[in-house]
C-alpha cells in the first residue's frame, strides 16, 4: 500500500522544484525576450498572481463564515465574552513576542552599519495625522457592511460576523436555517 505525502512534504517539494527551476531557467535559457518577456513577465507573472488572487478572493468568505458559525455554534454570549477576551490576551502576548523579537534581532544584526549615507538623498515626507481613539472604536463598525465585504475590510467583517453569529444564536431554532445556508 502507498503511503500517501502529507502537505508539509507536498509543500517543500514545490518549494523545492520551484528553485531549482529558477535556478536552471537563470543559468541556462539566454536572457532576451523568451526568458525575461515571455516567461517571467508573461507564463509566470499570470499563474502566480492568479494564485495569489484566488487564495484572496477566498480569504473574506472563509473568515465570514467561519466567524459567523464559531459564534453561533458556542451560543451563550458570555462563553463567547470570555473567549473574546482570552483571544485579545492570546493576540496582545503574541504581538509583544513578536516586536520583543525583531527589536532583538535587530540588535543583534545592526542592520545599516556599514552603509554611507552621504549618497543618499532625504526625500520629503508628509506625516499623516494619526486618528483619535474615539474614531478608531468607530471604524470597527461597519456603515455598510457590503462595503466592508467588499473591500475587504477585515476588522469591520470581523466584529459584522459575531454580531451575525450571536444573533443567530439568540434566535435559537430559526437561526439555525441561516446558519445551514452558511
């Protein structure tokens, strides 16, 4: 009987035989037309921004639905309150081990020493005016959520999605319609 890969291994395959192809189409095709104008601009620009597009197209319903089923399927708004909040210590610990690490490589590294900066000119920079608290909170709700979903605004979808889902939760028996179409 076969074993089958798992996607780890499928995964560093691909990555694999994408460098080595990348390496073989450097070394050996010509650069000219075929190689950098029909190949790299052409064949290959158009398959991986397609990918790229169509791993985005699915990136919003997922999360919608996902987080429209999740909090409806926990039901009771305070096990969703508590989940919510253990979530923002979870998100708020990964993020400051995140920054504690690159300031710390950052460290380690010294990226820039070496570099003359006598050549280089100082370009202008307009500095935006940062937003006050009170219009961050409101950005998260949504005026029009279609918009949201459309724009792919994932922090109003986000907060659109569990209002839905506890909703749905409440209505209880007729949620459960919606939540199958989902």
């Amino acid at each position: 009987m076969k074993k089958k890969l798992g996607l780890t291994t499928k995964i560093f395959i691909g990555l694999l035989l994408g460098a080595i192809c990348g390496i073989i189409l450097y070394r050996f095709v010509p650069s000219g037309f075929f190689r950098d104008d029909f190949l790299i601009n052409g064949v290959f620009k158009v398959i991986g921004k397609g990918f790229l597009r169509a791993m985005q197209m699915l990136v919003v319903p997922l999360v919608f639905c996902s987080l429209v089923c999740g909090s409806m399927a926990i039901g009771d708004t305070k096990k969703l309150g508590r989940v919510g909040v253990k979530t923002m210590i979870f998100y708020l610990i990964t993020t400051a081990i995140a920054i504690t690490l690159a300031i710390l490589i950052g460290k380690i590294i010294n990226p820039g020493i070496g570099l003359d900066m006598s050549s280089i000119q100082i370009a202008e920079t307009t500095v935006s005016e940062s937003k006050a608290l009170s219009d961050v909170l409101l950005d998260i709700i949504p005026t029009n959520p279609i918009s949201a979903l459309a724009n792919g605004n994932m922090l109003q979808i986000i907060v659109f999605a569990i209002l839905i889902g506890v909703i749905l939760a409440m209505l209880k028996e007729k949620g459960t319609v919606v939540a199958t179409f989902l």
